[in-house]
C-alpha cells in the first residue's frame, strides 16, 4: 500500500497517523526540505525507526549531503531507472522483517 504526501508537513502527519514500513522523501521539497522532513521524524519516538530513502538530483556523495543530519538509512539518485530505488526499497522492506 502507497500513499503520499505534497509537502513535509503532510509527510509527519500522515507518518504519525500509519507508522509506514518505509518513507521515500525527495531532498528538495516546498516548505521544509527532506533533511527538515528527516529531522522531524527522527525526533519523535513513534517514527525514529522508520527506514528513510531520499532521492536526490545531485551526486549523493556530495559533501554538502553527507554532512547534513541526520542522515536517510539511503540517498538514491533521481532516474529514470527506477531499478536502483526499487533495489533499495526491497533491501529497507526486508532488513524491517
């Protein structure tokens, strides 16, 4: 099951209200950025756990990402190859398990 969410703020109320096994955040969005997002769900005890993969447009190894925190469990370059996030995805689902 796949729900979403237009912006960070909706994220964290949608999150808190399902507690998903996986969210997917992009590192650029309107309002808060992914790394606010990431910030705000990792604060709270109810969805500190909860496996984060963030897509980027830029290189994830980009210094300005990796010292940015907290960190995604994941940064997955934008494509349109989607096999590396499904690859992650199926990697995230089964370490929760």
């Amino acid at each position: 099951e796949v729900d979403t969410a237009f912006d960070g703020t909706e994220g964290i109320a949608k999150a808190h209200r399902s507690l998903p096994d996986l969210i997917i955040t992009d590192s650029i969005m309107p309002g808060m950025d992914g790394f606010d997002f990431l910030r705000a769900l990792r604060t709270d005890p109810a969805t500190e756990a909860v496996p984060v993969i963030m897509l980027t447009s830029g290189d994830p190894h980009d210094p300005d990402h990796i010292v940015r925190s907290p960190q995604p469990d994941v940064f997955v370059k934008k494509s349109a190859d989607l096999g590396p996030l499904l690859a992650e995805v199926r990697d995230a689902l089964a370490r929760r398990q």
